[in-house]
C-alpha cells in the first residue's frame, strides 16, 4: 500500500476500544488525515527520490519510538508492513532503538512490534542478523563509526579521562559495533534513523547535530533530511521539527 493511498484511522486502524478514532472523533481525524496523509505526503519539498515508502516507514517507527508513542506505534506498524517495510526491517528499528531510548523506553515498541507480526501469521524469532562475534565487535564499532564519523575517530573507546573511558568504549563496542553492523538496514538507513529517535525524543540536540553531519557524510544530503523531518513532523509536532531543522542548519555550519 502506497503512503497517502489509504487515510490511517479508517478500518479499525486506530482502536479505541469498541470504537475506531475514525467513529469516535471524526472530524479530527478527517483533519489529521488530511494533513499526514496526503498534504505532507504529497508535498515536493517533504520528499526526495531515496525516501521510499519503506524508508519513510521507518523514520515515522524511529520517531514514534523517540517520542514514546506507543499506540501510534502499534497502528503505524501495520501500515508500514503494508507499504513494503519487511519484518527484519521493522524489528531492526526497534532494536537500534535501545540504544538510543535505553531498554526502558524500547521495550514497549518491541512488543508492538512482535504483536504487528504475529497478526499478519511471521513467525518470530527471525532470521539472526548479527555479523560480529564478542572478539571482533570493537574493531568492527569503531569501522562502523569512523565511517558515520571521520578518522578522528579512531581510538575513540580508549580516549577521554579514565572515570568515563568506559563509556566511551561501550559506545564502540555496543552501539556501534552491536547495532550498526547488523543486517537489514543500510548504514544510510541507520544514521536516518537515528536522528529520527533524536530529533523526537528532545533534548539530544548536540548529539542529532553529530548525527546530521553523520548522516550527510554516509550519503544523506540536506534535501533528504528536510524530506525525512517533513514527513515526521505530524508525529512529533513542530517545536521539535522546527529544533531539528536549526541542528540541520548548525551541521552544516
């Protein structure tokens, strides 16, 4: 199903005990529906020639999970599937998720998520997608963000005072080397997704700024990111897209 085809809300898509939103709130979801569905989704500027449905899917997910919009979540899921997200693709959002969120905050997207699944009959556990082993997952991290990052990079898990070197070398070892080495998500698709967490949860600014500029260096220009915060921004309002816009500015300062 093509994004901007079929209005979210209709269907039973959004459950609201015996009554869908669609027969409880008509009008704001005849309203909301007209803005999400087709005016963003048809805007020119809202997307880009890379931003596939699925891609998109997957930005929407990512920022549902920042700003802990779990119902959302739940119905959002479903339409993703139906628009060509592939399950792999789908539990990969949610796992790199916890990096992001911590487990507290992805734990309810999880289940969600296994739930979207089993309703359309795929079984879980899924194809394994983890390519490192305990002994190469450092080195594999710190490839993985010297290619988000630059050079300076490397030798990041030993540096910085000795109190808080260790975070450093978790941040090697496990976000980046347990996550962003995994398969089925490009690297593109990776860092995307991570400013999408960022961007909604607020409050990460400095962090979404080093992340834009992540995100322009593995290949996703100014256009793209403006396409990707366009068409989130109906799920986490404007302050926090407007803020993700000023840290696309400063990236690129």
């Amino acid at each position: 199903m093509a994004w901007g085809k079929k209005d979210a809300g209709k269907g039973g898509l959004f459950a609201d005990g015996s009554q869908t939103l669609a027969e409880s709130d008509p009008e704001f979801m005849d309203l909301f529906s007209a803005f999400a569905y087709r005016e963003v989704v048809d805007e020119p500027a809202a997307n880009h020639p890379d931003l596939t449905d699925a891609r998109r899917s997957m930005a929407i997910l990512a920022a549902l999970m920042g700003c802990q919009g779990a119902d959302a979540f739940a119905m959002m899921a479903t339409v993703a599937l139906d628009s060509g997200m592939t399950p792999i693709q789908l539990k990969e959002v949610v796992y790199q998720g916890c990096a992001y969120l911590g487990f507290g905050r992805a734990l309810p997207f999880l289940r969600a998520a296994n739930e979207a699944l089993h309703e359309r009959g795929v079984a879980t556990p899924l194809e394994p997608q983890g390519t490192v082993t305990p002994e190469n997952r450092g080195e594999a991290g710190e490839r993985a963000q010297c290619a988000c990052f630059g050079e300076h990079m490397r030798g990041f898990a030993e540096a910085g005072p000795e109190e808080t070197r260790h975070i450093h070398g978790w941040l090697v070892r496990n976000c980046f080397g347990d996550y962003y080495t995994r398969g089925g998500l490009s690297l593109r698709e990776r860092e995307m997704i991570t400013a999408c967490y960022l961007a909604a949860q607020g409050g990460c600014e400095p962090q979404l700024v080093s992340h834009l500029q992540a995100n322009r260096r593995v290949g996703n220009d100014r256009a793209f990111m403006v396409a990707v915060f366009s068409q989130i921004l109906p799920y986490i309002g404007y302050p926090r897209t407007l803020n993700a816009l000023a840290c696309l500015d400063k990236a690129e300062g």
